[in-house]
C-alpha cells in the first residue's frame, strides 16, 4: 500500500567491498533499488549473496563503499530513528522490562511522562503484551521477545522497518502467528518494511515485492510483484503457482558460486 505522500526509499549504485587477508571481496555489486513508502519488500537468496549486508547500509550500520541510500528524502550517513532494526537474536535490553525496552526510544528525547506512558500503552497494546509489561527478556517466549523488538522500532516513529530473518529461530506455529501480526501492524501503521528472509513461502505470503538476490558479487537477480489478493491462501494452487516461480528464479542461479560465495558476509 504505497503512501504517495511520503518519499520513497532509494537505493543507487550501491557497491560494497570488503579486504579479508590479501583479498578483496566484493559483496555487492551496483544495488538500484526504489521501494515505495508503505511497501512490504522481501529480500531472498542464497547465504552470502549480501542480503543481510544490504540492510545493514539501509539501517546506517555499514557505509557502502561507493553508491547513496536515500531515506525520507535524505542521504543516510548512519543509524537513524526514520529506521528501526529487528533482528533474528531479538537484540533487547536484559536489564530493562518489556515497557522500558519499547520506550526506550522516545525517552532519549525526554518528553513529559504522561506522554511517555502513552506510547507505551500504545505498543504494549499494538503487540499484545500488556499483562507482560514488567517481565525481563529472560521471562519471555522467543515470539513475545520478538513482538518486544517490533514494538520498540514502531515506537520510536521509525518510517522502515528492517528484519534479519527475525522469524527464522522460532517454531512453525509461532512463526505463523507472528506472520500474521506482522501483517495486522503493517496494515494498521502503514510502515515500509525490507524483510530479509530465507523462506519462498514467507516471501510469497508477505510480500508486496520480493526481491531475488544472486551472488558473487550480490545483485538483485529479478524484481518480482506479488499480486495475490490478502489474506492469501497457502494451500491455494495460485499462491502455489507464484510460490514455485519464485523458486525457480532463486534456483535458477544459487549453484555457480556456492562454494566462493560461503566465506562473504550476509
């Protein structure tokens, strides 16, 4: 659901190098990507192709090594609270509660209390865990852990959000239930999210667009829309009909470099 109001996300000529020993890699190769304010984007391929590389030059945390990203019509020189990352590993606070490590954002700005207790009504509420608000990290599920990191992005206003297989350590069923309220809170909040995973069928099932990587360097391979109706249907033969095609485009070209592509940053 593209906000036309907003400006889009542009990537452009993005390369990135890395120096191990005496050799240099390069990781990505020329990166143009656009993506609309309030797309839902997924990022798919093989280990090492640069997926996770990619968006961590999004996020701030890398500087390509030639190429600009733009971000709410700024260049992004580092980490900033337009983008929120979320990460397999959760990433939170193990000293602070569920309701300190959502707020933890907004309260580095020092607004009154009451409006500090509002956000966190909000995202304790968004994410379902309001009866888990004075719990640590360490007394929740993984899932919980993850609504915990989702929430946190959102409310410190982040405009993109960025996962790194966020859903990839997690059991079948939860994993399903937080597809399905990751889809609830983008509807709902009209973020744009770039969703880095290594499941078709995820890609399929969330994506507006997924993204095709290949490897050695990374580039994207192929840009696919995904049209299929929401909520969509995993069983149905037209999700089954995009799915396998998805699939072959990323098969078409994971084996060439496999064995030189395992040593390269994801």
């Amino acid at each position: 659901m593209p906000d036309t109001k907003r400006p889009p996300l542009i990537i452009r000529g993005v390369t990135k190098r890395f120096t191990v020993g005496d050799d240099e890699i390069e990781a990505l190769s020329r990166i143009d990507v656009t993506i609309d304010a309030g797309q839902f984007v997924c990022l798919i391929g093989a280990s090492g192709c640069g997926k996770s590389t990619l968006l961590r030059i999004v996020a701030g945390f890398d500087e390509p090594t030639s190429g600009d990203v733009f971000s709410q019509g700024k260049q992004i020189t580092g980490p900033g609270s337009d983008r929120g990352m979320v990460f397999q590993d959760y990433a939170l606070f193990p000293w602070m509660t569920v309701r300190d490590n959502i707020v933890f954002g907004p309260r580095q700005r020092k607004p009154p209390k009451a409006e500090i207790d509002d956000i966190a009504s909000e995202y304790l509420k968004m994410v379902g865990l309001e009866r888990f608000a004075d719990r640590y990290p360490s007394q929740l599920s993984g899932g919980m852990k993850q609504r915990v990191a989702i929430a946190r992005v959102l409310a410190n206003n982040a405009s993109t959000l960025l996962m790194d297989e966020p859903f990839g350590a997690l059991d079948a069923l939860t994993r399903e239930q937080l597809q399905h309220e990751l889809f609830q809170i983008w509807s709902r909040t009209g973020v744009t999210v770039i969703f880095v995973t290594h499941s078709v069928e995820e890609a399929v099932l969330l994506a507006d667009r997924v993204l095709v990587m290949s490897a050695g360097p990374g580039r994207i391979a192929n840009d696919i829309r995904i049209e299929l109706p929401r909520p969509r249907d995993v069983s149905s033969p037209e999700f089954n009909a995009v799915r396998r095609d998805v699939a072959r485009r990323l098969t078409s070209h994971l084996a060439p470099r496999a064995l030189e592509t395992e040593s390269q940053p994801t």
